[in-house]
C-alpha cells in the first residue's frame, strides 16, 4: 500500500512537471540575425545577415528557462548595398568561419533572469568552430507580438577568428575590429 502511494505521487509530479513546461518553436523564416563588423581605426564597416537552422525556446510557467539555437553558418551574407561575393567566400573561409568544417553555430541559453515581464538577462553558451565560451546579454520580449529582441558584441578572438586582428597585423588601417556585433530578432511560432 505505502509502495502504491509512492508511486501515485511521484506519477503526480513527474506529470506534473511535464505539463507545466512548454517547447515554443521558433519561426525560422521570419526571425533574423543582422551582424556587422568594422575597421578599429577609420570608417569601414561590413554587415549582413545568417540564417536560423532552428530553435526553440522551453517555458515553465510562463517565463522562458532554457533555449538552443542553430545558426547555417553557409547562408553568411553581406546586405550593405554593395554586395561582394568575395567577402561572403573569405568570410566562409578558414580565415574567419571555416563552415566547411563548421556549418553550425549554436546558442544554449542556460539561464534568464526577468528583471520586468519584457527584459530578460539570458546566459548562453556560444558555440563557433566547435569552441563554446559563455556570453551574456539582454533581450525584450514582447508577449503580444510574440517577439524577442536582442543586440549584443561578442570578441571573435575568443573563436580563434584572429584574420586582421589587432594583436596579429601591425598596420592600422588594415587591422579589423575583433567586436562582431549582432542584432537578433526572435519570432515564436
């Protein structure tokens, strides 16, 4: 009897649990990632866009907890007017993102705070060129649009994408900011 009473509860929380949590997919093709890159010492700047492979978000209770994301590293683009084939392909290329060997990308968010129901801190971990460093960032939700909005930097240094940088060229104006800015915009399903 104490056995069957045992099990009865523990049925009642592990279901319990499960139903409380929530997979949110995310649109893949109407969510985006800007990114944009610059020159450390005058006024080039390149942007562009890469595509979501997929992602999700899990909630429980209603607030977002977890989150794993893929990036196609091979729909890298420059949208800056001016499109350039060979930046795209220097971009893919061992230089910078290797996506030969490294088609993907991903973001683990595995932790977020709420500071408001709308601004969340999410902690991710950033996976490029299969090395994984922990970023950190802040993001709007909008429950109504079913949108979130995020803008952060990351040191691409730290992925060993060190072309142009400045701890390896000695010329100013060559030497390539190592901030690689990204504008997200997440969409839910």
């Amino acid at each position: 009897m104490k056995k069957s009473i045992i099990i009865a509860a523990l049925t009642v929380f592990f279901f319990g649990s499960v139903s409380a949590q929530q997979d949110v997919i995310i649109d893949i093709e109407r969510s985006s990632i800007k990114w944009q890159g610059s020159h450390l010492f005058n006024f080039g700047k390149h942007y562009g866009t890469v595509e979501l492979k997929e992602g999700h978000f899990l909630k429980a209770d209603g607030q977002i907890t977890q989150g794993h994301f893929t990036i196609d590293m091979n729909t890298i683009g420059n949208t800056e007017g001016n499109f350039s084939s060979d930046l795209v392909d220097h971009l893919k290329n061992e230089d910078f993102f290797d996506v030969t060997r490294y088609p993907t990308s991903t973001i683990e968010i595995t932790n977020v705070t709420y500071e408001d129901p709308q601004q969340l801190t999410l902690t991710a971990d950033l996976t490029i060129k299969g090395m994984t460093h922990p970023i950190q960032f802040q993001a709007n939700q909008d429950d109504e649009s079913k949108e979130i909005h995020a803008h952060f930097i990351i040191d691409r240094s730290l992925w060993d994408i060190k072309y142009g940088s400045r701890s390896i060229v000695d010329v100013a104006d060559h030497v390539i900011s190592d901030a690689i800015e990204f504008e997200v915009t997440l969409i839910f399903k």
